[in-house]
C-alpha cells in the first residue's frame, strides 16, 4: 500500500517533469500502480487506517506524486449531489472548458507541499475530458465544482505544474474575473 513516506515533495525533480504517454494493454505493473493510487484515497478517508498509518486525506493523487511520471491520477471524492466519483484516468486530456473560471475561497494544497501556501488558484468551472480506464475503455465525462478542480490539479502533476504556479504572485488573493468561487471548510 502507499504510505506518506512514498509521497515525494516539492524540490523533487519529478514533479517538474511532463509524464510520459502510457500504451495499452497495460502491464500489470501499471495495473496495480492505478488500484494502489485509488487504494490510497480511499485509505486516506477512512478515520481508522488514516490513523493508523498516517495518512493525510486526499481526493486525488497522480502517478508523479509516488515517483512514477506516467500519465494516470485517481480521483476518489463526493460531486455536488453526493454522488461518488471515483475513478483512475489514464492519459487524460481537457477537451474542452468553460469561459467562467472558479477557485476555492480557501485555497488548495497538495500531499507533495508540507507547507501552506494561501491564494486563490484560478480553475475552469467545467470542463469536458476524456481518459481511458485501466482496461483501455475510453471515457468522456463533464465535471464542475470540486471534481473539476481536483481534475485539473491533477491533471498539472502529469504537466510537472504545481497549484501555487497560478496564484498571483503580488496579491494571492486578487480578484479572479469571470468567476464563482467555491466555499471549502
Ligand atoms: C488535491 C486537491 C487539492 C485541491 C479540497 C480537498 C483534500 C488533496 C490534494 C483540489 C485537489 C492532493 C493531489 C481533501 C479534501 C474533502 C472531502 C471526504 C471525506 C476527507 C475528504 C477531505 F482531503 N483536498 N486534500 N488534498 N493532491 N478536500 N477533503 N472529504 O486531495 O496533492 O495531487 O474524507
Ligand atoms: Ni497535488
């Protein structure tokens, strides 16, 4: 199972590489590095073994975040209407995106960053992507809210971009145009 200590962190060359394509079939190697990243999450929000193995809670990890710069991430997380998302995309791509941007009122963080870094960090409010399941299948889904967000930090890791790359550097917390922001506790 993934535990903390095979999280890399910032300052590691691998989070500022683009991950490669992977190819299909999958080897079972990269099978079980997709399961092993849902597994994490799912781990991670449960109050016991988050406990007990120390975990901080996550709603998405990405392959590079574990030293593995291939093109997969998992999500794990409840949508606007309390339905689970929870999936592992393979070469995910943004298709298309909406004008109207969003952000968190409380900003993000990332397992990779042991230190809080405040602002707002512009996101597209929805998005149209596409993946391919771990067993090849292709996959086209509309996200917005969180889910969307989530995607697109992910979907930086495999970019080797990091989330306070897009807070404005000489006011964190300046005005984000055309945008709805999105209440997070
Ligand atoms: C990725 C997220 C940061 C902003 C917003 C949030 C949490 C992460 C980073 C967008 C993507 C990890 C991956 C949470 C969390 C709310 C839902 C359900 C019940 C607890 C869980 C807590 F844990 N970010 N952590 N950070 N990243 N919401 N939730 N809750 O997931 O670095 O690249 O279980
Ligand atoms: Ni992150």
């Amino acid at each position: 199972m993934i535990l903390m200590d095979n999280v890399i962190r910032e300052g590691h060359p691998t989070l500022r590489t683009r991950a490669k394509e992977l190819t299909f079939p999958l080897s079972p190697e990269d099978k079980k590095l997709g399961q092993d990243l849902l597994e994490f999450l799912i781990n991670s929000q449960d109050p016991v073994l988050s406990e007990k193995y120390n975990l901080r809670s996550g709603i998405g990890i990405a392959a590079p975040q574990i030293n593995e710069s291939k093109r997969m991430f998992a999500l794990h997380l409840p949508d606007d209407n309390d339905n689970q998302i929870s999936f592992v995309a393979v070469n995910p791509k943004i298709v298309s995106h909406s004008v109207e941007n969003t952000y968190l009122t409380n900003g993000e963080g990332c397992l990779s960053v042991d230190r809080n870094v405040a602002g707002y960090v512009p996101r597209h409010a929805r998005i149209t992507v596409k993946f391919h399941t771990l067993d090849g299948e292709e996959k086209k889904m509309r996200l917005k809210g969180i889910p969307a967000i989530a995607f697109q930090h992910e979907l930086d890791h495999l970019n080797g971009v990091m989330f306070y790359d897009h807070i404005n550097e000489s006011n964190p917390f300046a005005d984000v145009p055309n945008s709805q922001p999105i209440e997070n506790n």
